[in-house]
C-alpha cells in the first residue's frame, strides 16, 4: 500500500470553483472519509483521485509519484460507486472477475481470484445467480468484490450505502470495515451521512463549498470542531454567544462555565461556543443553574431529547433513560447546567 498526497489540488468548471487548494496526505492502509453537503466537492475530489476528473491545478501523488495526469487504467484503483454499475447480462462470479480477465490473468487465476472475493463477501452460493436476483445490498458486496478482485493499491468507495435502507446500510458499513481491515487496503470514502463517517473512518475530511474545514479524527472532529459548520454538521449541537472571563471559562447566561480548551481571546470579548446534547443537564428543584422552559420531549429508545426554551434561544438536551430527566414534560419549568468542560469556544 502507498501514501496518497493532494498538494494545491483545484478543480473548476468555467468561473465556479468545486475544489479549493486542497492539501491532504492519507497514509498506508488509512480509512479516510470525505464529509459535507451536496455541492461541497467532495465526490470532485474523489473523481480526480480516481482519474475521471482532472485537476485544474496542483498534484495528485501515490507512493510518490505523481498520477495528476495518469488515464484511470493505469492508476490501479478500485472504485465501488453508489449505483452499484454490475453487469446485468453477467453472473455474480462474472462480474467480479471482469477486471481480472481483462488485465489478461489466465481463466485458472480468474477462477482463484472470484472464489477469494466471494469468500470474502460471504456469498459463496450466488456466484451464478444475475445483478436483478439479487437485494441492494447483495450487489453491493459484489461490486465491492469486484473493486478489489485486482488486487488495487487504493479503494475508493463513492456514497454506497445511500441507496439502501437504515439496518443494511449499518449491517454493509460493519462488512466494509472490517474488510478494509483486514486487507489493510488505504480507503477514501465519499458520504454526506455523519454516522457513516465518524464509526467507519480512522480520520475525516470536512468539506464545505470546495474547501476542507477540518481534517482529524472522528473524536477530534465530534470533540473539537474547528468552526460552527463543522459543528453543526457532524452531530447536533447548541452554539451561542458568550463572554470571556479568563483563558479557561467564559459567562453565558448570568453564570461562569469552565470550557474544555483554552480560550484564544481577549478578556471581555465575545465569543461563538458550542455544548453538545449530552452535555446539557436537566435539574428540577434547583436554582443554581439557567432557567428553561421543556418546550418538547422527544422519546428515542436509548436516550430522551429535550428542547429547551432559554428566554429567546434554544437548547436541546440528550441523556439516558432513568437520569432525573427523563421525568420531565413539556410545559415544564427546569434548571439547565452544562456538565464540567463540555462548553467549547472558537477563537
């Protein structure tokens, strides 16, 4: 397996702008999953990596060497895409050795290559079945198969669970990583879904309107956004503004909250800060915290969200079932504490 490097990467299309100067290294056997809306430039990126998209400028390296310009048959990459792209005239053990009988292996290594990949899918018994006899997620483990059936130096998976329903797609995201895994093949991953990319990936790109915003681990990410779109877009999240008491805790709402990082800001300024759900806690008899009203209460089987009206903004809590606040009901008058360190702060 070999480095993967974007130096200044740009794409353009006339006078709009895809991809801006994109600086990236994705190490040997690394599971990296590109992250945004629709329209960020994430899936432009992938394409360039792949080959389908050239560069409008900078580079694109593997193992040290440079393939911006390299036609896409000579990159040794598998792609798997959303909308599976089999064969429909062939059989599932035609399909996956397509690739192979195409790069000239004799029939007998064809054979040996297809029996590997449909062991490592687990779908021993389809090999003669057809693309339209199978479920979604059955032609995806195939095209997955076939991505890898040559033995490609990078996998590049392109949003291929979207199309599937919500226990498949979390049933295939378990196969695909552990497959990755095991081969120990470097992976980059398109997907808007945030679930997907924070349990799959072993780091995450951010993208927002051609630009990365964040590169880290999907702790750093959920942890530590860099900014408030990264914040609001990788889980739920309560952002507002509050004042700077010292490098350590800043006043929202009449009280001092210590803050998980350092402050970089003067004292006395204004600053954006963020608190997760979970780390907003509901108390009722109290009096030491913000006042709130239970403006809804929503039941989601492990855990309970809360909305909160506090004056004219918004909380929402998330906790646990059986915590004193899984007791309370819309109307209701409570007090909101943020748990220690769970307030962050940008700048």
């Amino acid at each position: 397996m070999q480095t993967l490097e974007l130096r200044s990467v740009q794409k353009s299309f006339g006078t709009t702008v895809a991809v801006a100067d994109s600086n990236l290294t994705i190490a040997p056997g690394e599971f990296v999953s590109f992250l945004g809306p629709s329209g960020c430039g994430k899936t432009t990126t992938l394409r360039m990596i792949a080959g389908f998209e050239e560069p409008t400028a900078g580079q694109i390296l593997l193992g040290g060497n440079d393939i911006t310009h390299t036609p896409i048959h000579k990159r040794h990459i598998g792609m798997v895409f959303q909308s599976y792209a089999l064969f429909p005239t062939m059989t599932v053990a035609e399909n996956i050795g397509f690739g192979v009988k195409i790069a000239g292996a004799d029939k007998h290594t064809v054979a040996a290559r297809v029996a590997d990949m449909l062991a490592l899918i687990d779908m021993q018994n389809f090999a003669t079945r057809y693309p339209h006899q199978l479920s979604g997620g059955q032609q995806q483990r195939v095209a997955l198969a076939r991505a890898l059936a040559n033995n490609p130096t990078m996998l590049l998976l392109d949003e291929p669970l979207s199309a599937l329903d919500a226990k498949i797609r979390e049933s295939l995201r378990r196969e695909i990583r552990d497959i990755q895994q095991k081969l120990g093949i470097t992976t980059v991953y398109v997907t808007h879904d945030q679930q997907e990319a924070l349990t799959l990936s072993d780091r995450i790109v951010v993208m927002s309107q051609g630009r990365i915003e964040q590169i880290g681990t999907p702790a750093e990410i959920y942890r530590s956004p860099a900014n408030p779109f990264v914040a609001s877009f990788v889980g739920q999240v309560n952002l507002f503004e509050a004042t700077v008491l010292s490098r350590t805790s800043v006043e929202y709402a009449g009280i001092e909250w210590d803050v998980a990082l350092p402050v970089n800001a003067p004292i006395g300024s204004v600053v954006h800060c963020y608190v997760r759900p979970e780390g907003v806690s509901i108390r009722m008899g109290m009096n030491d915290g913000i006042e709130a009203v239970v403006e809804r209460v929503e039941y989601l089987g492990m855990t309970t969200r809360t909305t909160l009206r506090v004056g004219s903004r918004m909380l929402v809590s998330e906790y646990v079932q059986g915590t004193e606040s899984t007791h309370v009901t819309a109307g209701m008058t409570v007090t909101v504490l943020f748990t220690q360190k769970s307030v962050g702060c940008f700048g």
